[in-house]
C-alpha cells in the first residue's frame, strides 16, 4: 500500500511599497576636498572623507528626498507634501503632464 502526501506550503504576499529601494552599501565617491592645512596627513584625509561619506549617506535617504520637496499637481490643482505620493512621482514615468517637484527651500 502505498500512501500519498500532499504538502502545501504557504508564501506570504510580498508587500508592494512606493518607497524607492535604497543601496545600503557603502558607496565609494569622488570628493573633491579642499582644505587650508599646509601639512597634508592622509590619515586625517581619510578620516574626514570617511566622515563626509556618513554624513552623504545619512542625508541621502528617499525620507530626507521626500521632506525636502513637494509635488505641485495643476491637474488637480493641489499641493502634495505626502511622501507616499513623492515618491510615487520619482519613479521611471511616474510624473505626468503638469506635475512638478519643487524644492521647498
């Protein structure tokens, strides 16, 4: 006799978010530093471009990106300051006809 099982396995929903992916790894940049010291250390060289680099990675973030603008929509005739809807917009063709990202500063 032979018996049969049937197994299921179950696969959650993956969640669908707006939020733009963000590499988390450390980026490597071209910095251009300038400095007024006479005595060039490069230990002290890296350290502040180690420096410059957290400081760039924790600016650098879709929450910072969506405070600082906001989304002027003429279709509706309506300010968005929603992040959901930001960065819905900063998505490949995710901003339509007389919809602009404006800079609040």
């Amino acid at each position: 006799m032979v018996s049969a099982t049937k197994t299921i396995a179950a696969v959650p929903k993956k969640r669908v978010s707006w939020a733009i992916e963000i590499n988390m790894k450390r980026q490597t940049r071209d910095l251009l530093l300038l400095r007024k010291d006479d005595v060039q250390d490069d230990k002290s060289i890296e350290m502040e471009v180690a420096m410059l680099n957290n400081l760039l990675q924790a600016v650098e973030t879709t929450a910072a990106l969506c405070i600082a603008y906001e989304l002027i929509d003429l279709n509706r005739f309506k300010i968005l300051h929603d992040a959901h809807a930001i960065s819905r917009v900063l998505k490949p063709n995710g901003l339509k006809p007389f919809q602009f990202l404006v800079n609040r500063n």
